[in-house]
C-alpha cells in the first residue's frame, strides 16, 4: 500500500519528467493519479530546441525534415544506449519508419512481440536480425539489419545465401 502523502508539485510546472522528483520530507514515494494524460517536456532550456513530444504511449517529432512518430518505448530504447547524437538519432528513426511504411506498402507485416519472444525462447536467440528499428523489440540484447546495428554487440549472422535460404 503506497500511504497518502501532501505533495503539490505539478509536472510540466514546479518540475519536469527529466528532472529529480520531490519527495516528501520523509522521504515517502508516492503516486499522483491525473485527469488528463501528460506531455512529457523536456527541461525549460531544452523546450526550445526540442520538437521531440511524447504523449499518450506516442514519441513525436515535429521537424519539418525528420517528422515520425513511433511508440515511446521504442524510442527511450533507442536512445538509451544510443552513440548517436541527438539530430543522429532523429534522422536514423526517419529513415527507420520511412523503411517500415515502404515495407507495409509492399505487403510485408513484423511479427508480433508475442510471437518473436515465443521464437526466442525457444531457439535461445540473442539477436534479432532483419526488422526495422522502430519495431524491434528491445527484449533482444541485440538487434540489426543488413551491416546496420540498432543496439547491442553484433552477432555472427547468415551470409548472402544463408539469408536467401530463410
């Protein structure tokens, strides 16, 4: 049971999602459960510069020559470990969805989590190679296409006509 605690902090006002959370004097956690869903901001200084919003589960970006919007998990992971810089990773994730919507024209459909995470489990796989990086999903320590590597250590993979075989 998380106890009841007097804080009137506000996100987006007296702190932001980037930034420590106050705590209690005590030293209590706590949960503050809203009414409406809440952009996530970056620090005052960055909202300038930043076109990148995330709300309700959705990542955004708003520049006119590297707009996307892909699932929020999806790009956390790709930043979290990211040796790319901001605008980098931006146009990576560009060319990512741009891939993926040529692919779904073309016919193509990414199998679902629940069906790679079955397939991992059974074939002990480390790597998941072949998807576009904004649907790999991040339980792989690994994952890539082609030479590209989205996170992790590259792994030994098929040659030309192994990938050709499968």
């Amino acid at each position: 049971m998380v106890p009841d605690v007097d804080i009137a902090a506000q996100v987006g006002k007296d702190f932001f999602l980037d930034e420590k959370i106050p705590r209690h004097e005590l030293g209590q956690g706590y949960v503050r459960v809203v009414e409406q869903s809440i952009m996530w901001r970056e620090t005052e200084k960055q909202q300038e510069t930043s076109k990148v919003f995330t709300y309700q589960g959705l990542t955004t970006c708003t520049e006119l020559d590297k707009s996307w919007t892909i699932m929020s998990s999806i790009y956390n992971h790709l930043r979290q470990g990211r040796d790319k810089s901001t605008s980098e990773l931006k146009t990576f994730i560009r060319a990512e969805a741009e891939l993926q919507e040529r692919l779904e024209t073309m016919g193509y459909r990414s199998p679902t989590w629940r069906l790679l995470r079955a397939l991992q489990s059974l074939l002990s796989a480390v790597q998941l190679q072949g998807e576009s990086a904004v649907t790999a999903p991040p339980f792989f320590p690994s994952a890539g296409t082609g030479t590209t590597k989205f996170w992790g250590k590259k792994q030994e993979s098929l040659d030309e006509g192994g990938r050709e075989a499968c």
